[in-house]
C-alpha cells in the first residue's frame, strides 16, 4: 500500500457527509457511491466517494471528487470540480476544502439569461459558455 492511505468506510464517509447536508444520489452507470447537495437553483454539489460495497477501493484506485452540476432539460451538466482529495489521513480536512469554496467553482453568470456557466477554451481563448447552450448561446470572457 501507499505511504499515508488510509482506507475509508462507507459508515464514516455517511457520517461526515450527512453532518455537512448531503445525501447519497443513485446515479445510472456509476458504482461507487455518490453523494449530493443543492447548493442553488438547478446547482447540485455532489461528492464521488470512491466507496464501493461499503469500502474504499484500494489505493491508487480512485480519490474523493468534489463536482458541482447543473440540473439542465437535456440532463446534468458539470460545471465544475475541484482537485481529486487523497485517501489520506487528513481526507477530512481535504474534502471540506472544495465544499465550503465550491462557488470558486462556478464562473460567472450567464449574460443572457442568467444560468450557470462552464469554461471553455475556445479559438479565441479561454470564456464561460452557458450550461443551457445550444438553447442560449450566451458567453463572458474569462
């Protein structure tokens, strides 16, 4: 094993998470358990655990991400995400990192419509393009 993992079980990962309002989401094609948060209109925090069948998976496997979506008509969007969290002993400190700055996570505004956005690096550079394109097509520049 890896110098300073730790394996995590699914009770403390629930006991944590719980304690910080999230809840666990099922999620269509995805094993390990996931865990979400409404942090604003149609935007979701959610955290992949790495936990699968009650346990970590072994090391090197996998590490906790935090990920903020957009509820949009056609599905769920990421807009953002932080840097993975390790299965180390300190995973706790780590991962309240990313969930209290997850607004640092979102861009801004979208100009047209007022919608979450997502960076884009596009032919003319880096912007924010909105979620709910191709509906809106609206941008910021980063």
């Amino acid at each position: 094993t890896m110098a300073g993992f730790v394996a995590i079980t699914e009770v403390e990962m629930d006991s944590f998470l719980t304690d910080k309002g999230f809840r666990p989401v099922s999620l269509a094609g995805v094993n390990e358990k996931v865990y979400g948060k409404v942090v604003g209109p149609d935007i979701c925090l959610r955290v992949y655990s790495s936990i699968v069948s009650g346990e970590a998976r072994d090391c090197g496997k996998d590490a906790i991400r935090a990920v903020l979506a957009s509820r949009q008509r056609d599905g769920i969007k990421v807009i953002g995400g932080s840097r993975r969290v390790n299965r180390t002993k300190n995973w706790r400190d780590n991962l309240t990192k990313p969930i209290e700055a997850w607004m640092e996570m979102m861009g801004p505004s979208c100009p047209k419509c007022g919608g979450a956005t997502v960076e884009r690096n596009g032919a003319y550079g880096d912007f924010w393009g909105c979620c709910n394109f191709p509906n809106c097509k609206g941008i910021a520049r980063a």
